[in-house]
C-alpha cells in the first residue's frame, strides 16, 4: 500500500481557507492500475462516505475496482486525517490537500468541481459554494468592497 499526496496551487486574490466541504465532497479522479497500467478515459470518484469492503476481510476503502484490462482488484481511501485547507500564505505554491492510501492504484490527474468553500482573507466573509471546474472562481466581497478569487488552479501527486 502506497499513500500519494494530491498537491494543489492557486494564486489567492483576497481569499483564503479554500477547502472542501462535507464527507460527500466528491474528489474526481484519473487512476493508473499499478498491475497493467490501464487508465480508463473516465473520471471516477471517492468520497468520505463511501466505504467498502475488501477481499478477504482486510478492512475498507472509499472505492474498490476491478481493472477491466487485467482483472486485478484495487482499492483506494481518503485519509481523512490529512485534508487541509489552502491558505492565503500558501498563494502560488504546492501545497498537500489530501492524501489517498492506494492498493494497486496510482491517482494520475485531479479535477476540481464544485463542493469547495473559502473565507475572505481580510474581512471573514464565507464563500460556500465554490466550483473549480473551470480552474478559475470569482466573487465580490461586500465587506471589503473588492474582488476576490481564486486563479490558475493546478495540482501534482507526490508519494508520501
């Protein structure tokens, strides 16, 4: 079991505490069967909630697939433990979102959608429904009357 850290980086303009919300958050994900090397075209998805079984009574995963190449069963789960927000000071830099512990699996590519959420830098405002989907998110703050986005989203796995 291998454990990879989803990296995210975003230039913040007046946001911070960019995170995301509830254990329904959705993390839609490209994964390389470790065994073949298969990487299906389509996004699949792991979430907090789900949780299923593995073979042979060795505890669960988020999402357990069989490889439609080789046949081979993996599995991968959050580690809840480890999901941190994206802060203002963070702007521009890698920065380890979440980590997933993997069987057999590698995550490839990461695509933010909606579910994420952010607070104002300076004035505290809640930006709760945020999507990401496009790589760009803005907003203005009344509070602060200013701007406010997020900018540029990319994202790297690393081996933990």
């Amino acid at each position: 079991m291998v454990k990879f850290g989803l990296q995210f980086k975003a230039t913040l303009e007046n946001i911070t505490n960019v995170q995301p919300v509830g254990d329904d958050f959705r993390w839609f994900l490209k994964l390389k069967c470790g065994n073949c090397g298969e990487i299906p075209n389509k996004w699949q998805y792991v979430n907090l909630m789900d949780s299923v079984p593995l073979k042979g009574g060795r505890g669960s995963a988020s999402m357990v697939q069989k490889c439609k190449l080789c046949s081979r069963e993996n599995s991968i789960d959050i580690l809840r433990d480890t999901i941190t927000p994206y802060n203002a000071e963070d702007s521009d830099r890698f920065k380890t979102m979440v980590q997933f512990e993997c069987r057999g699996l590698e995550p490839v590519s990461f695509q933010p959608q909606a579910g994420f959420a952010a607070r104002g830098a300076e004035s505290g405002t809640v930006f709760p429904e945020i999507s990401l989907l496009e790589g760009d998110w803005t907003d203005y703050d009344e509070k602060i009357k200013e701007s406010v986005g997020i900018y540029e989203v990319t994202h790297q796995f690393i081996k933990c």
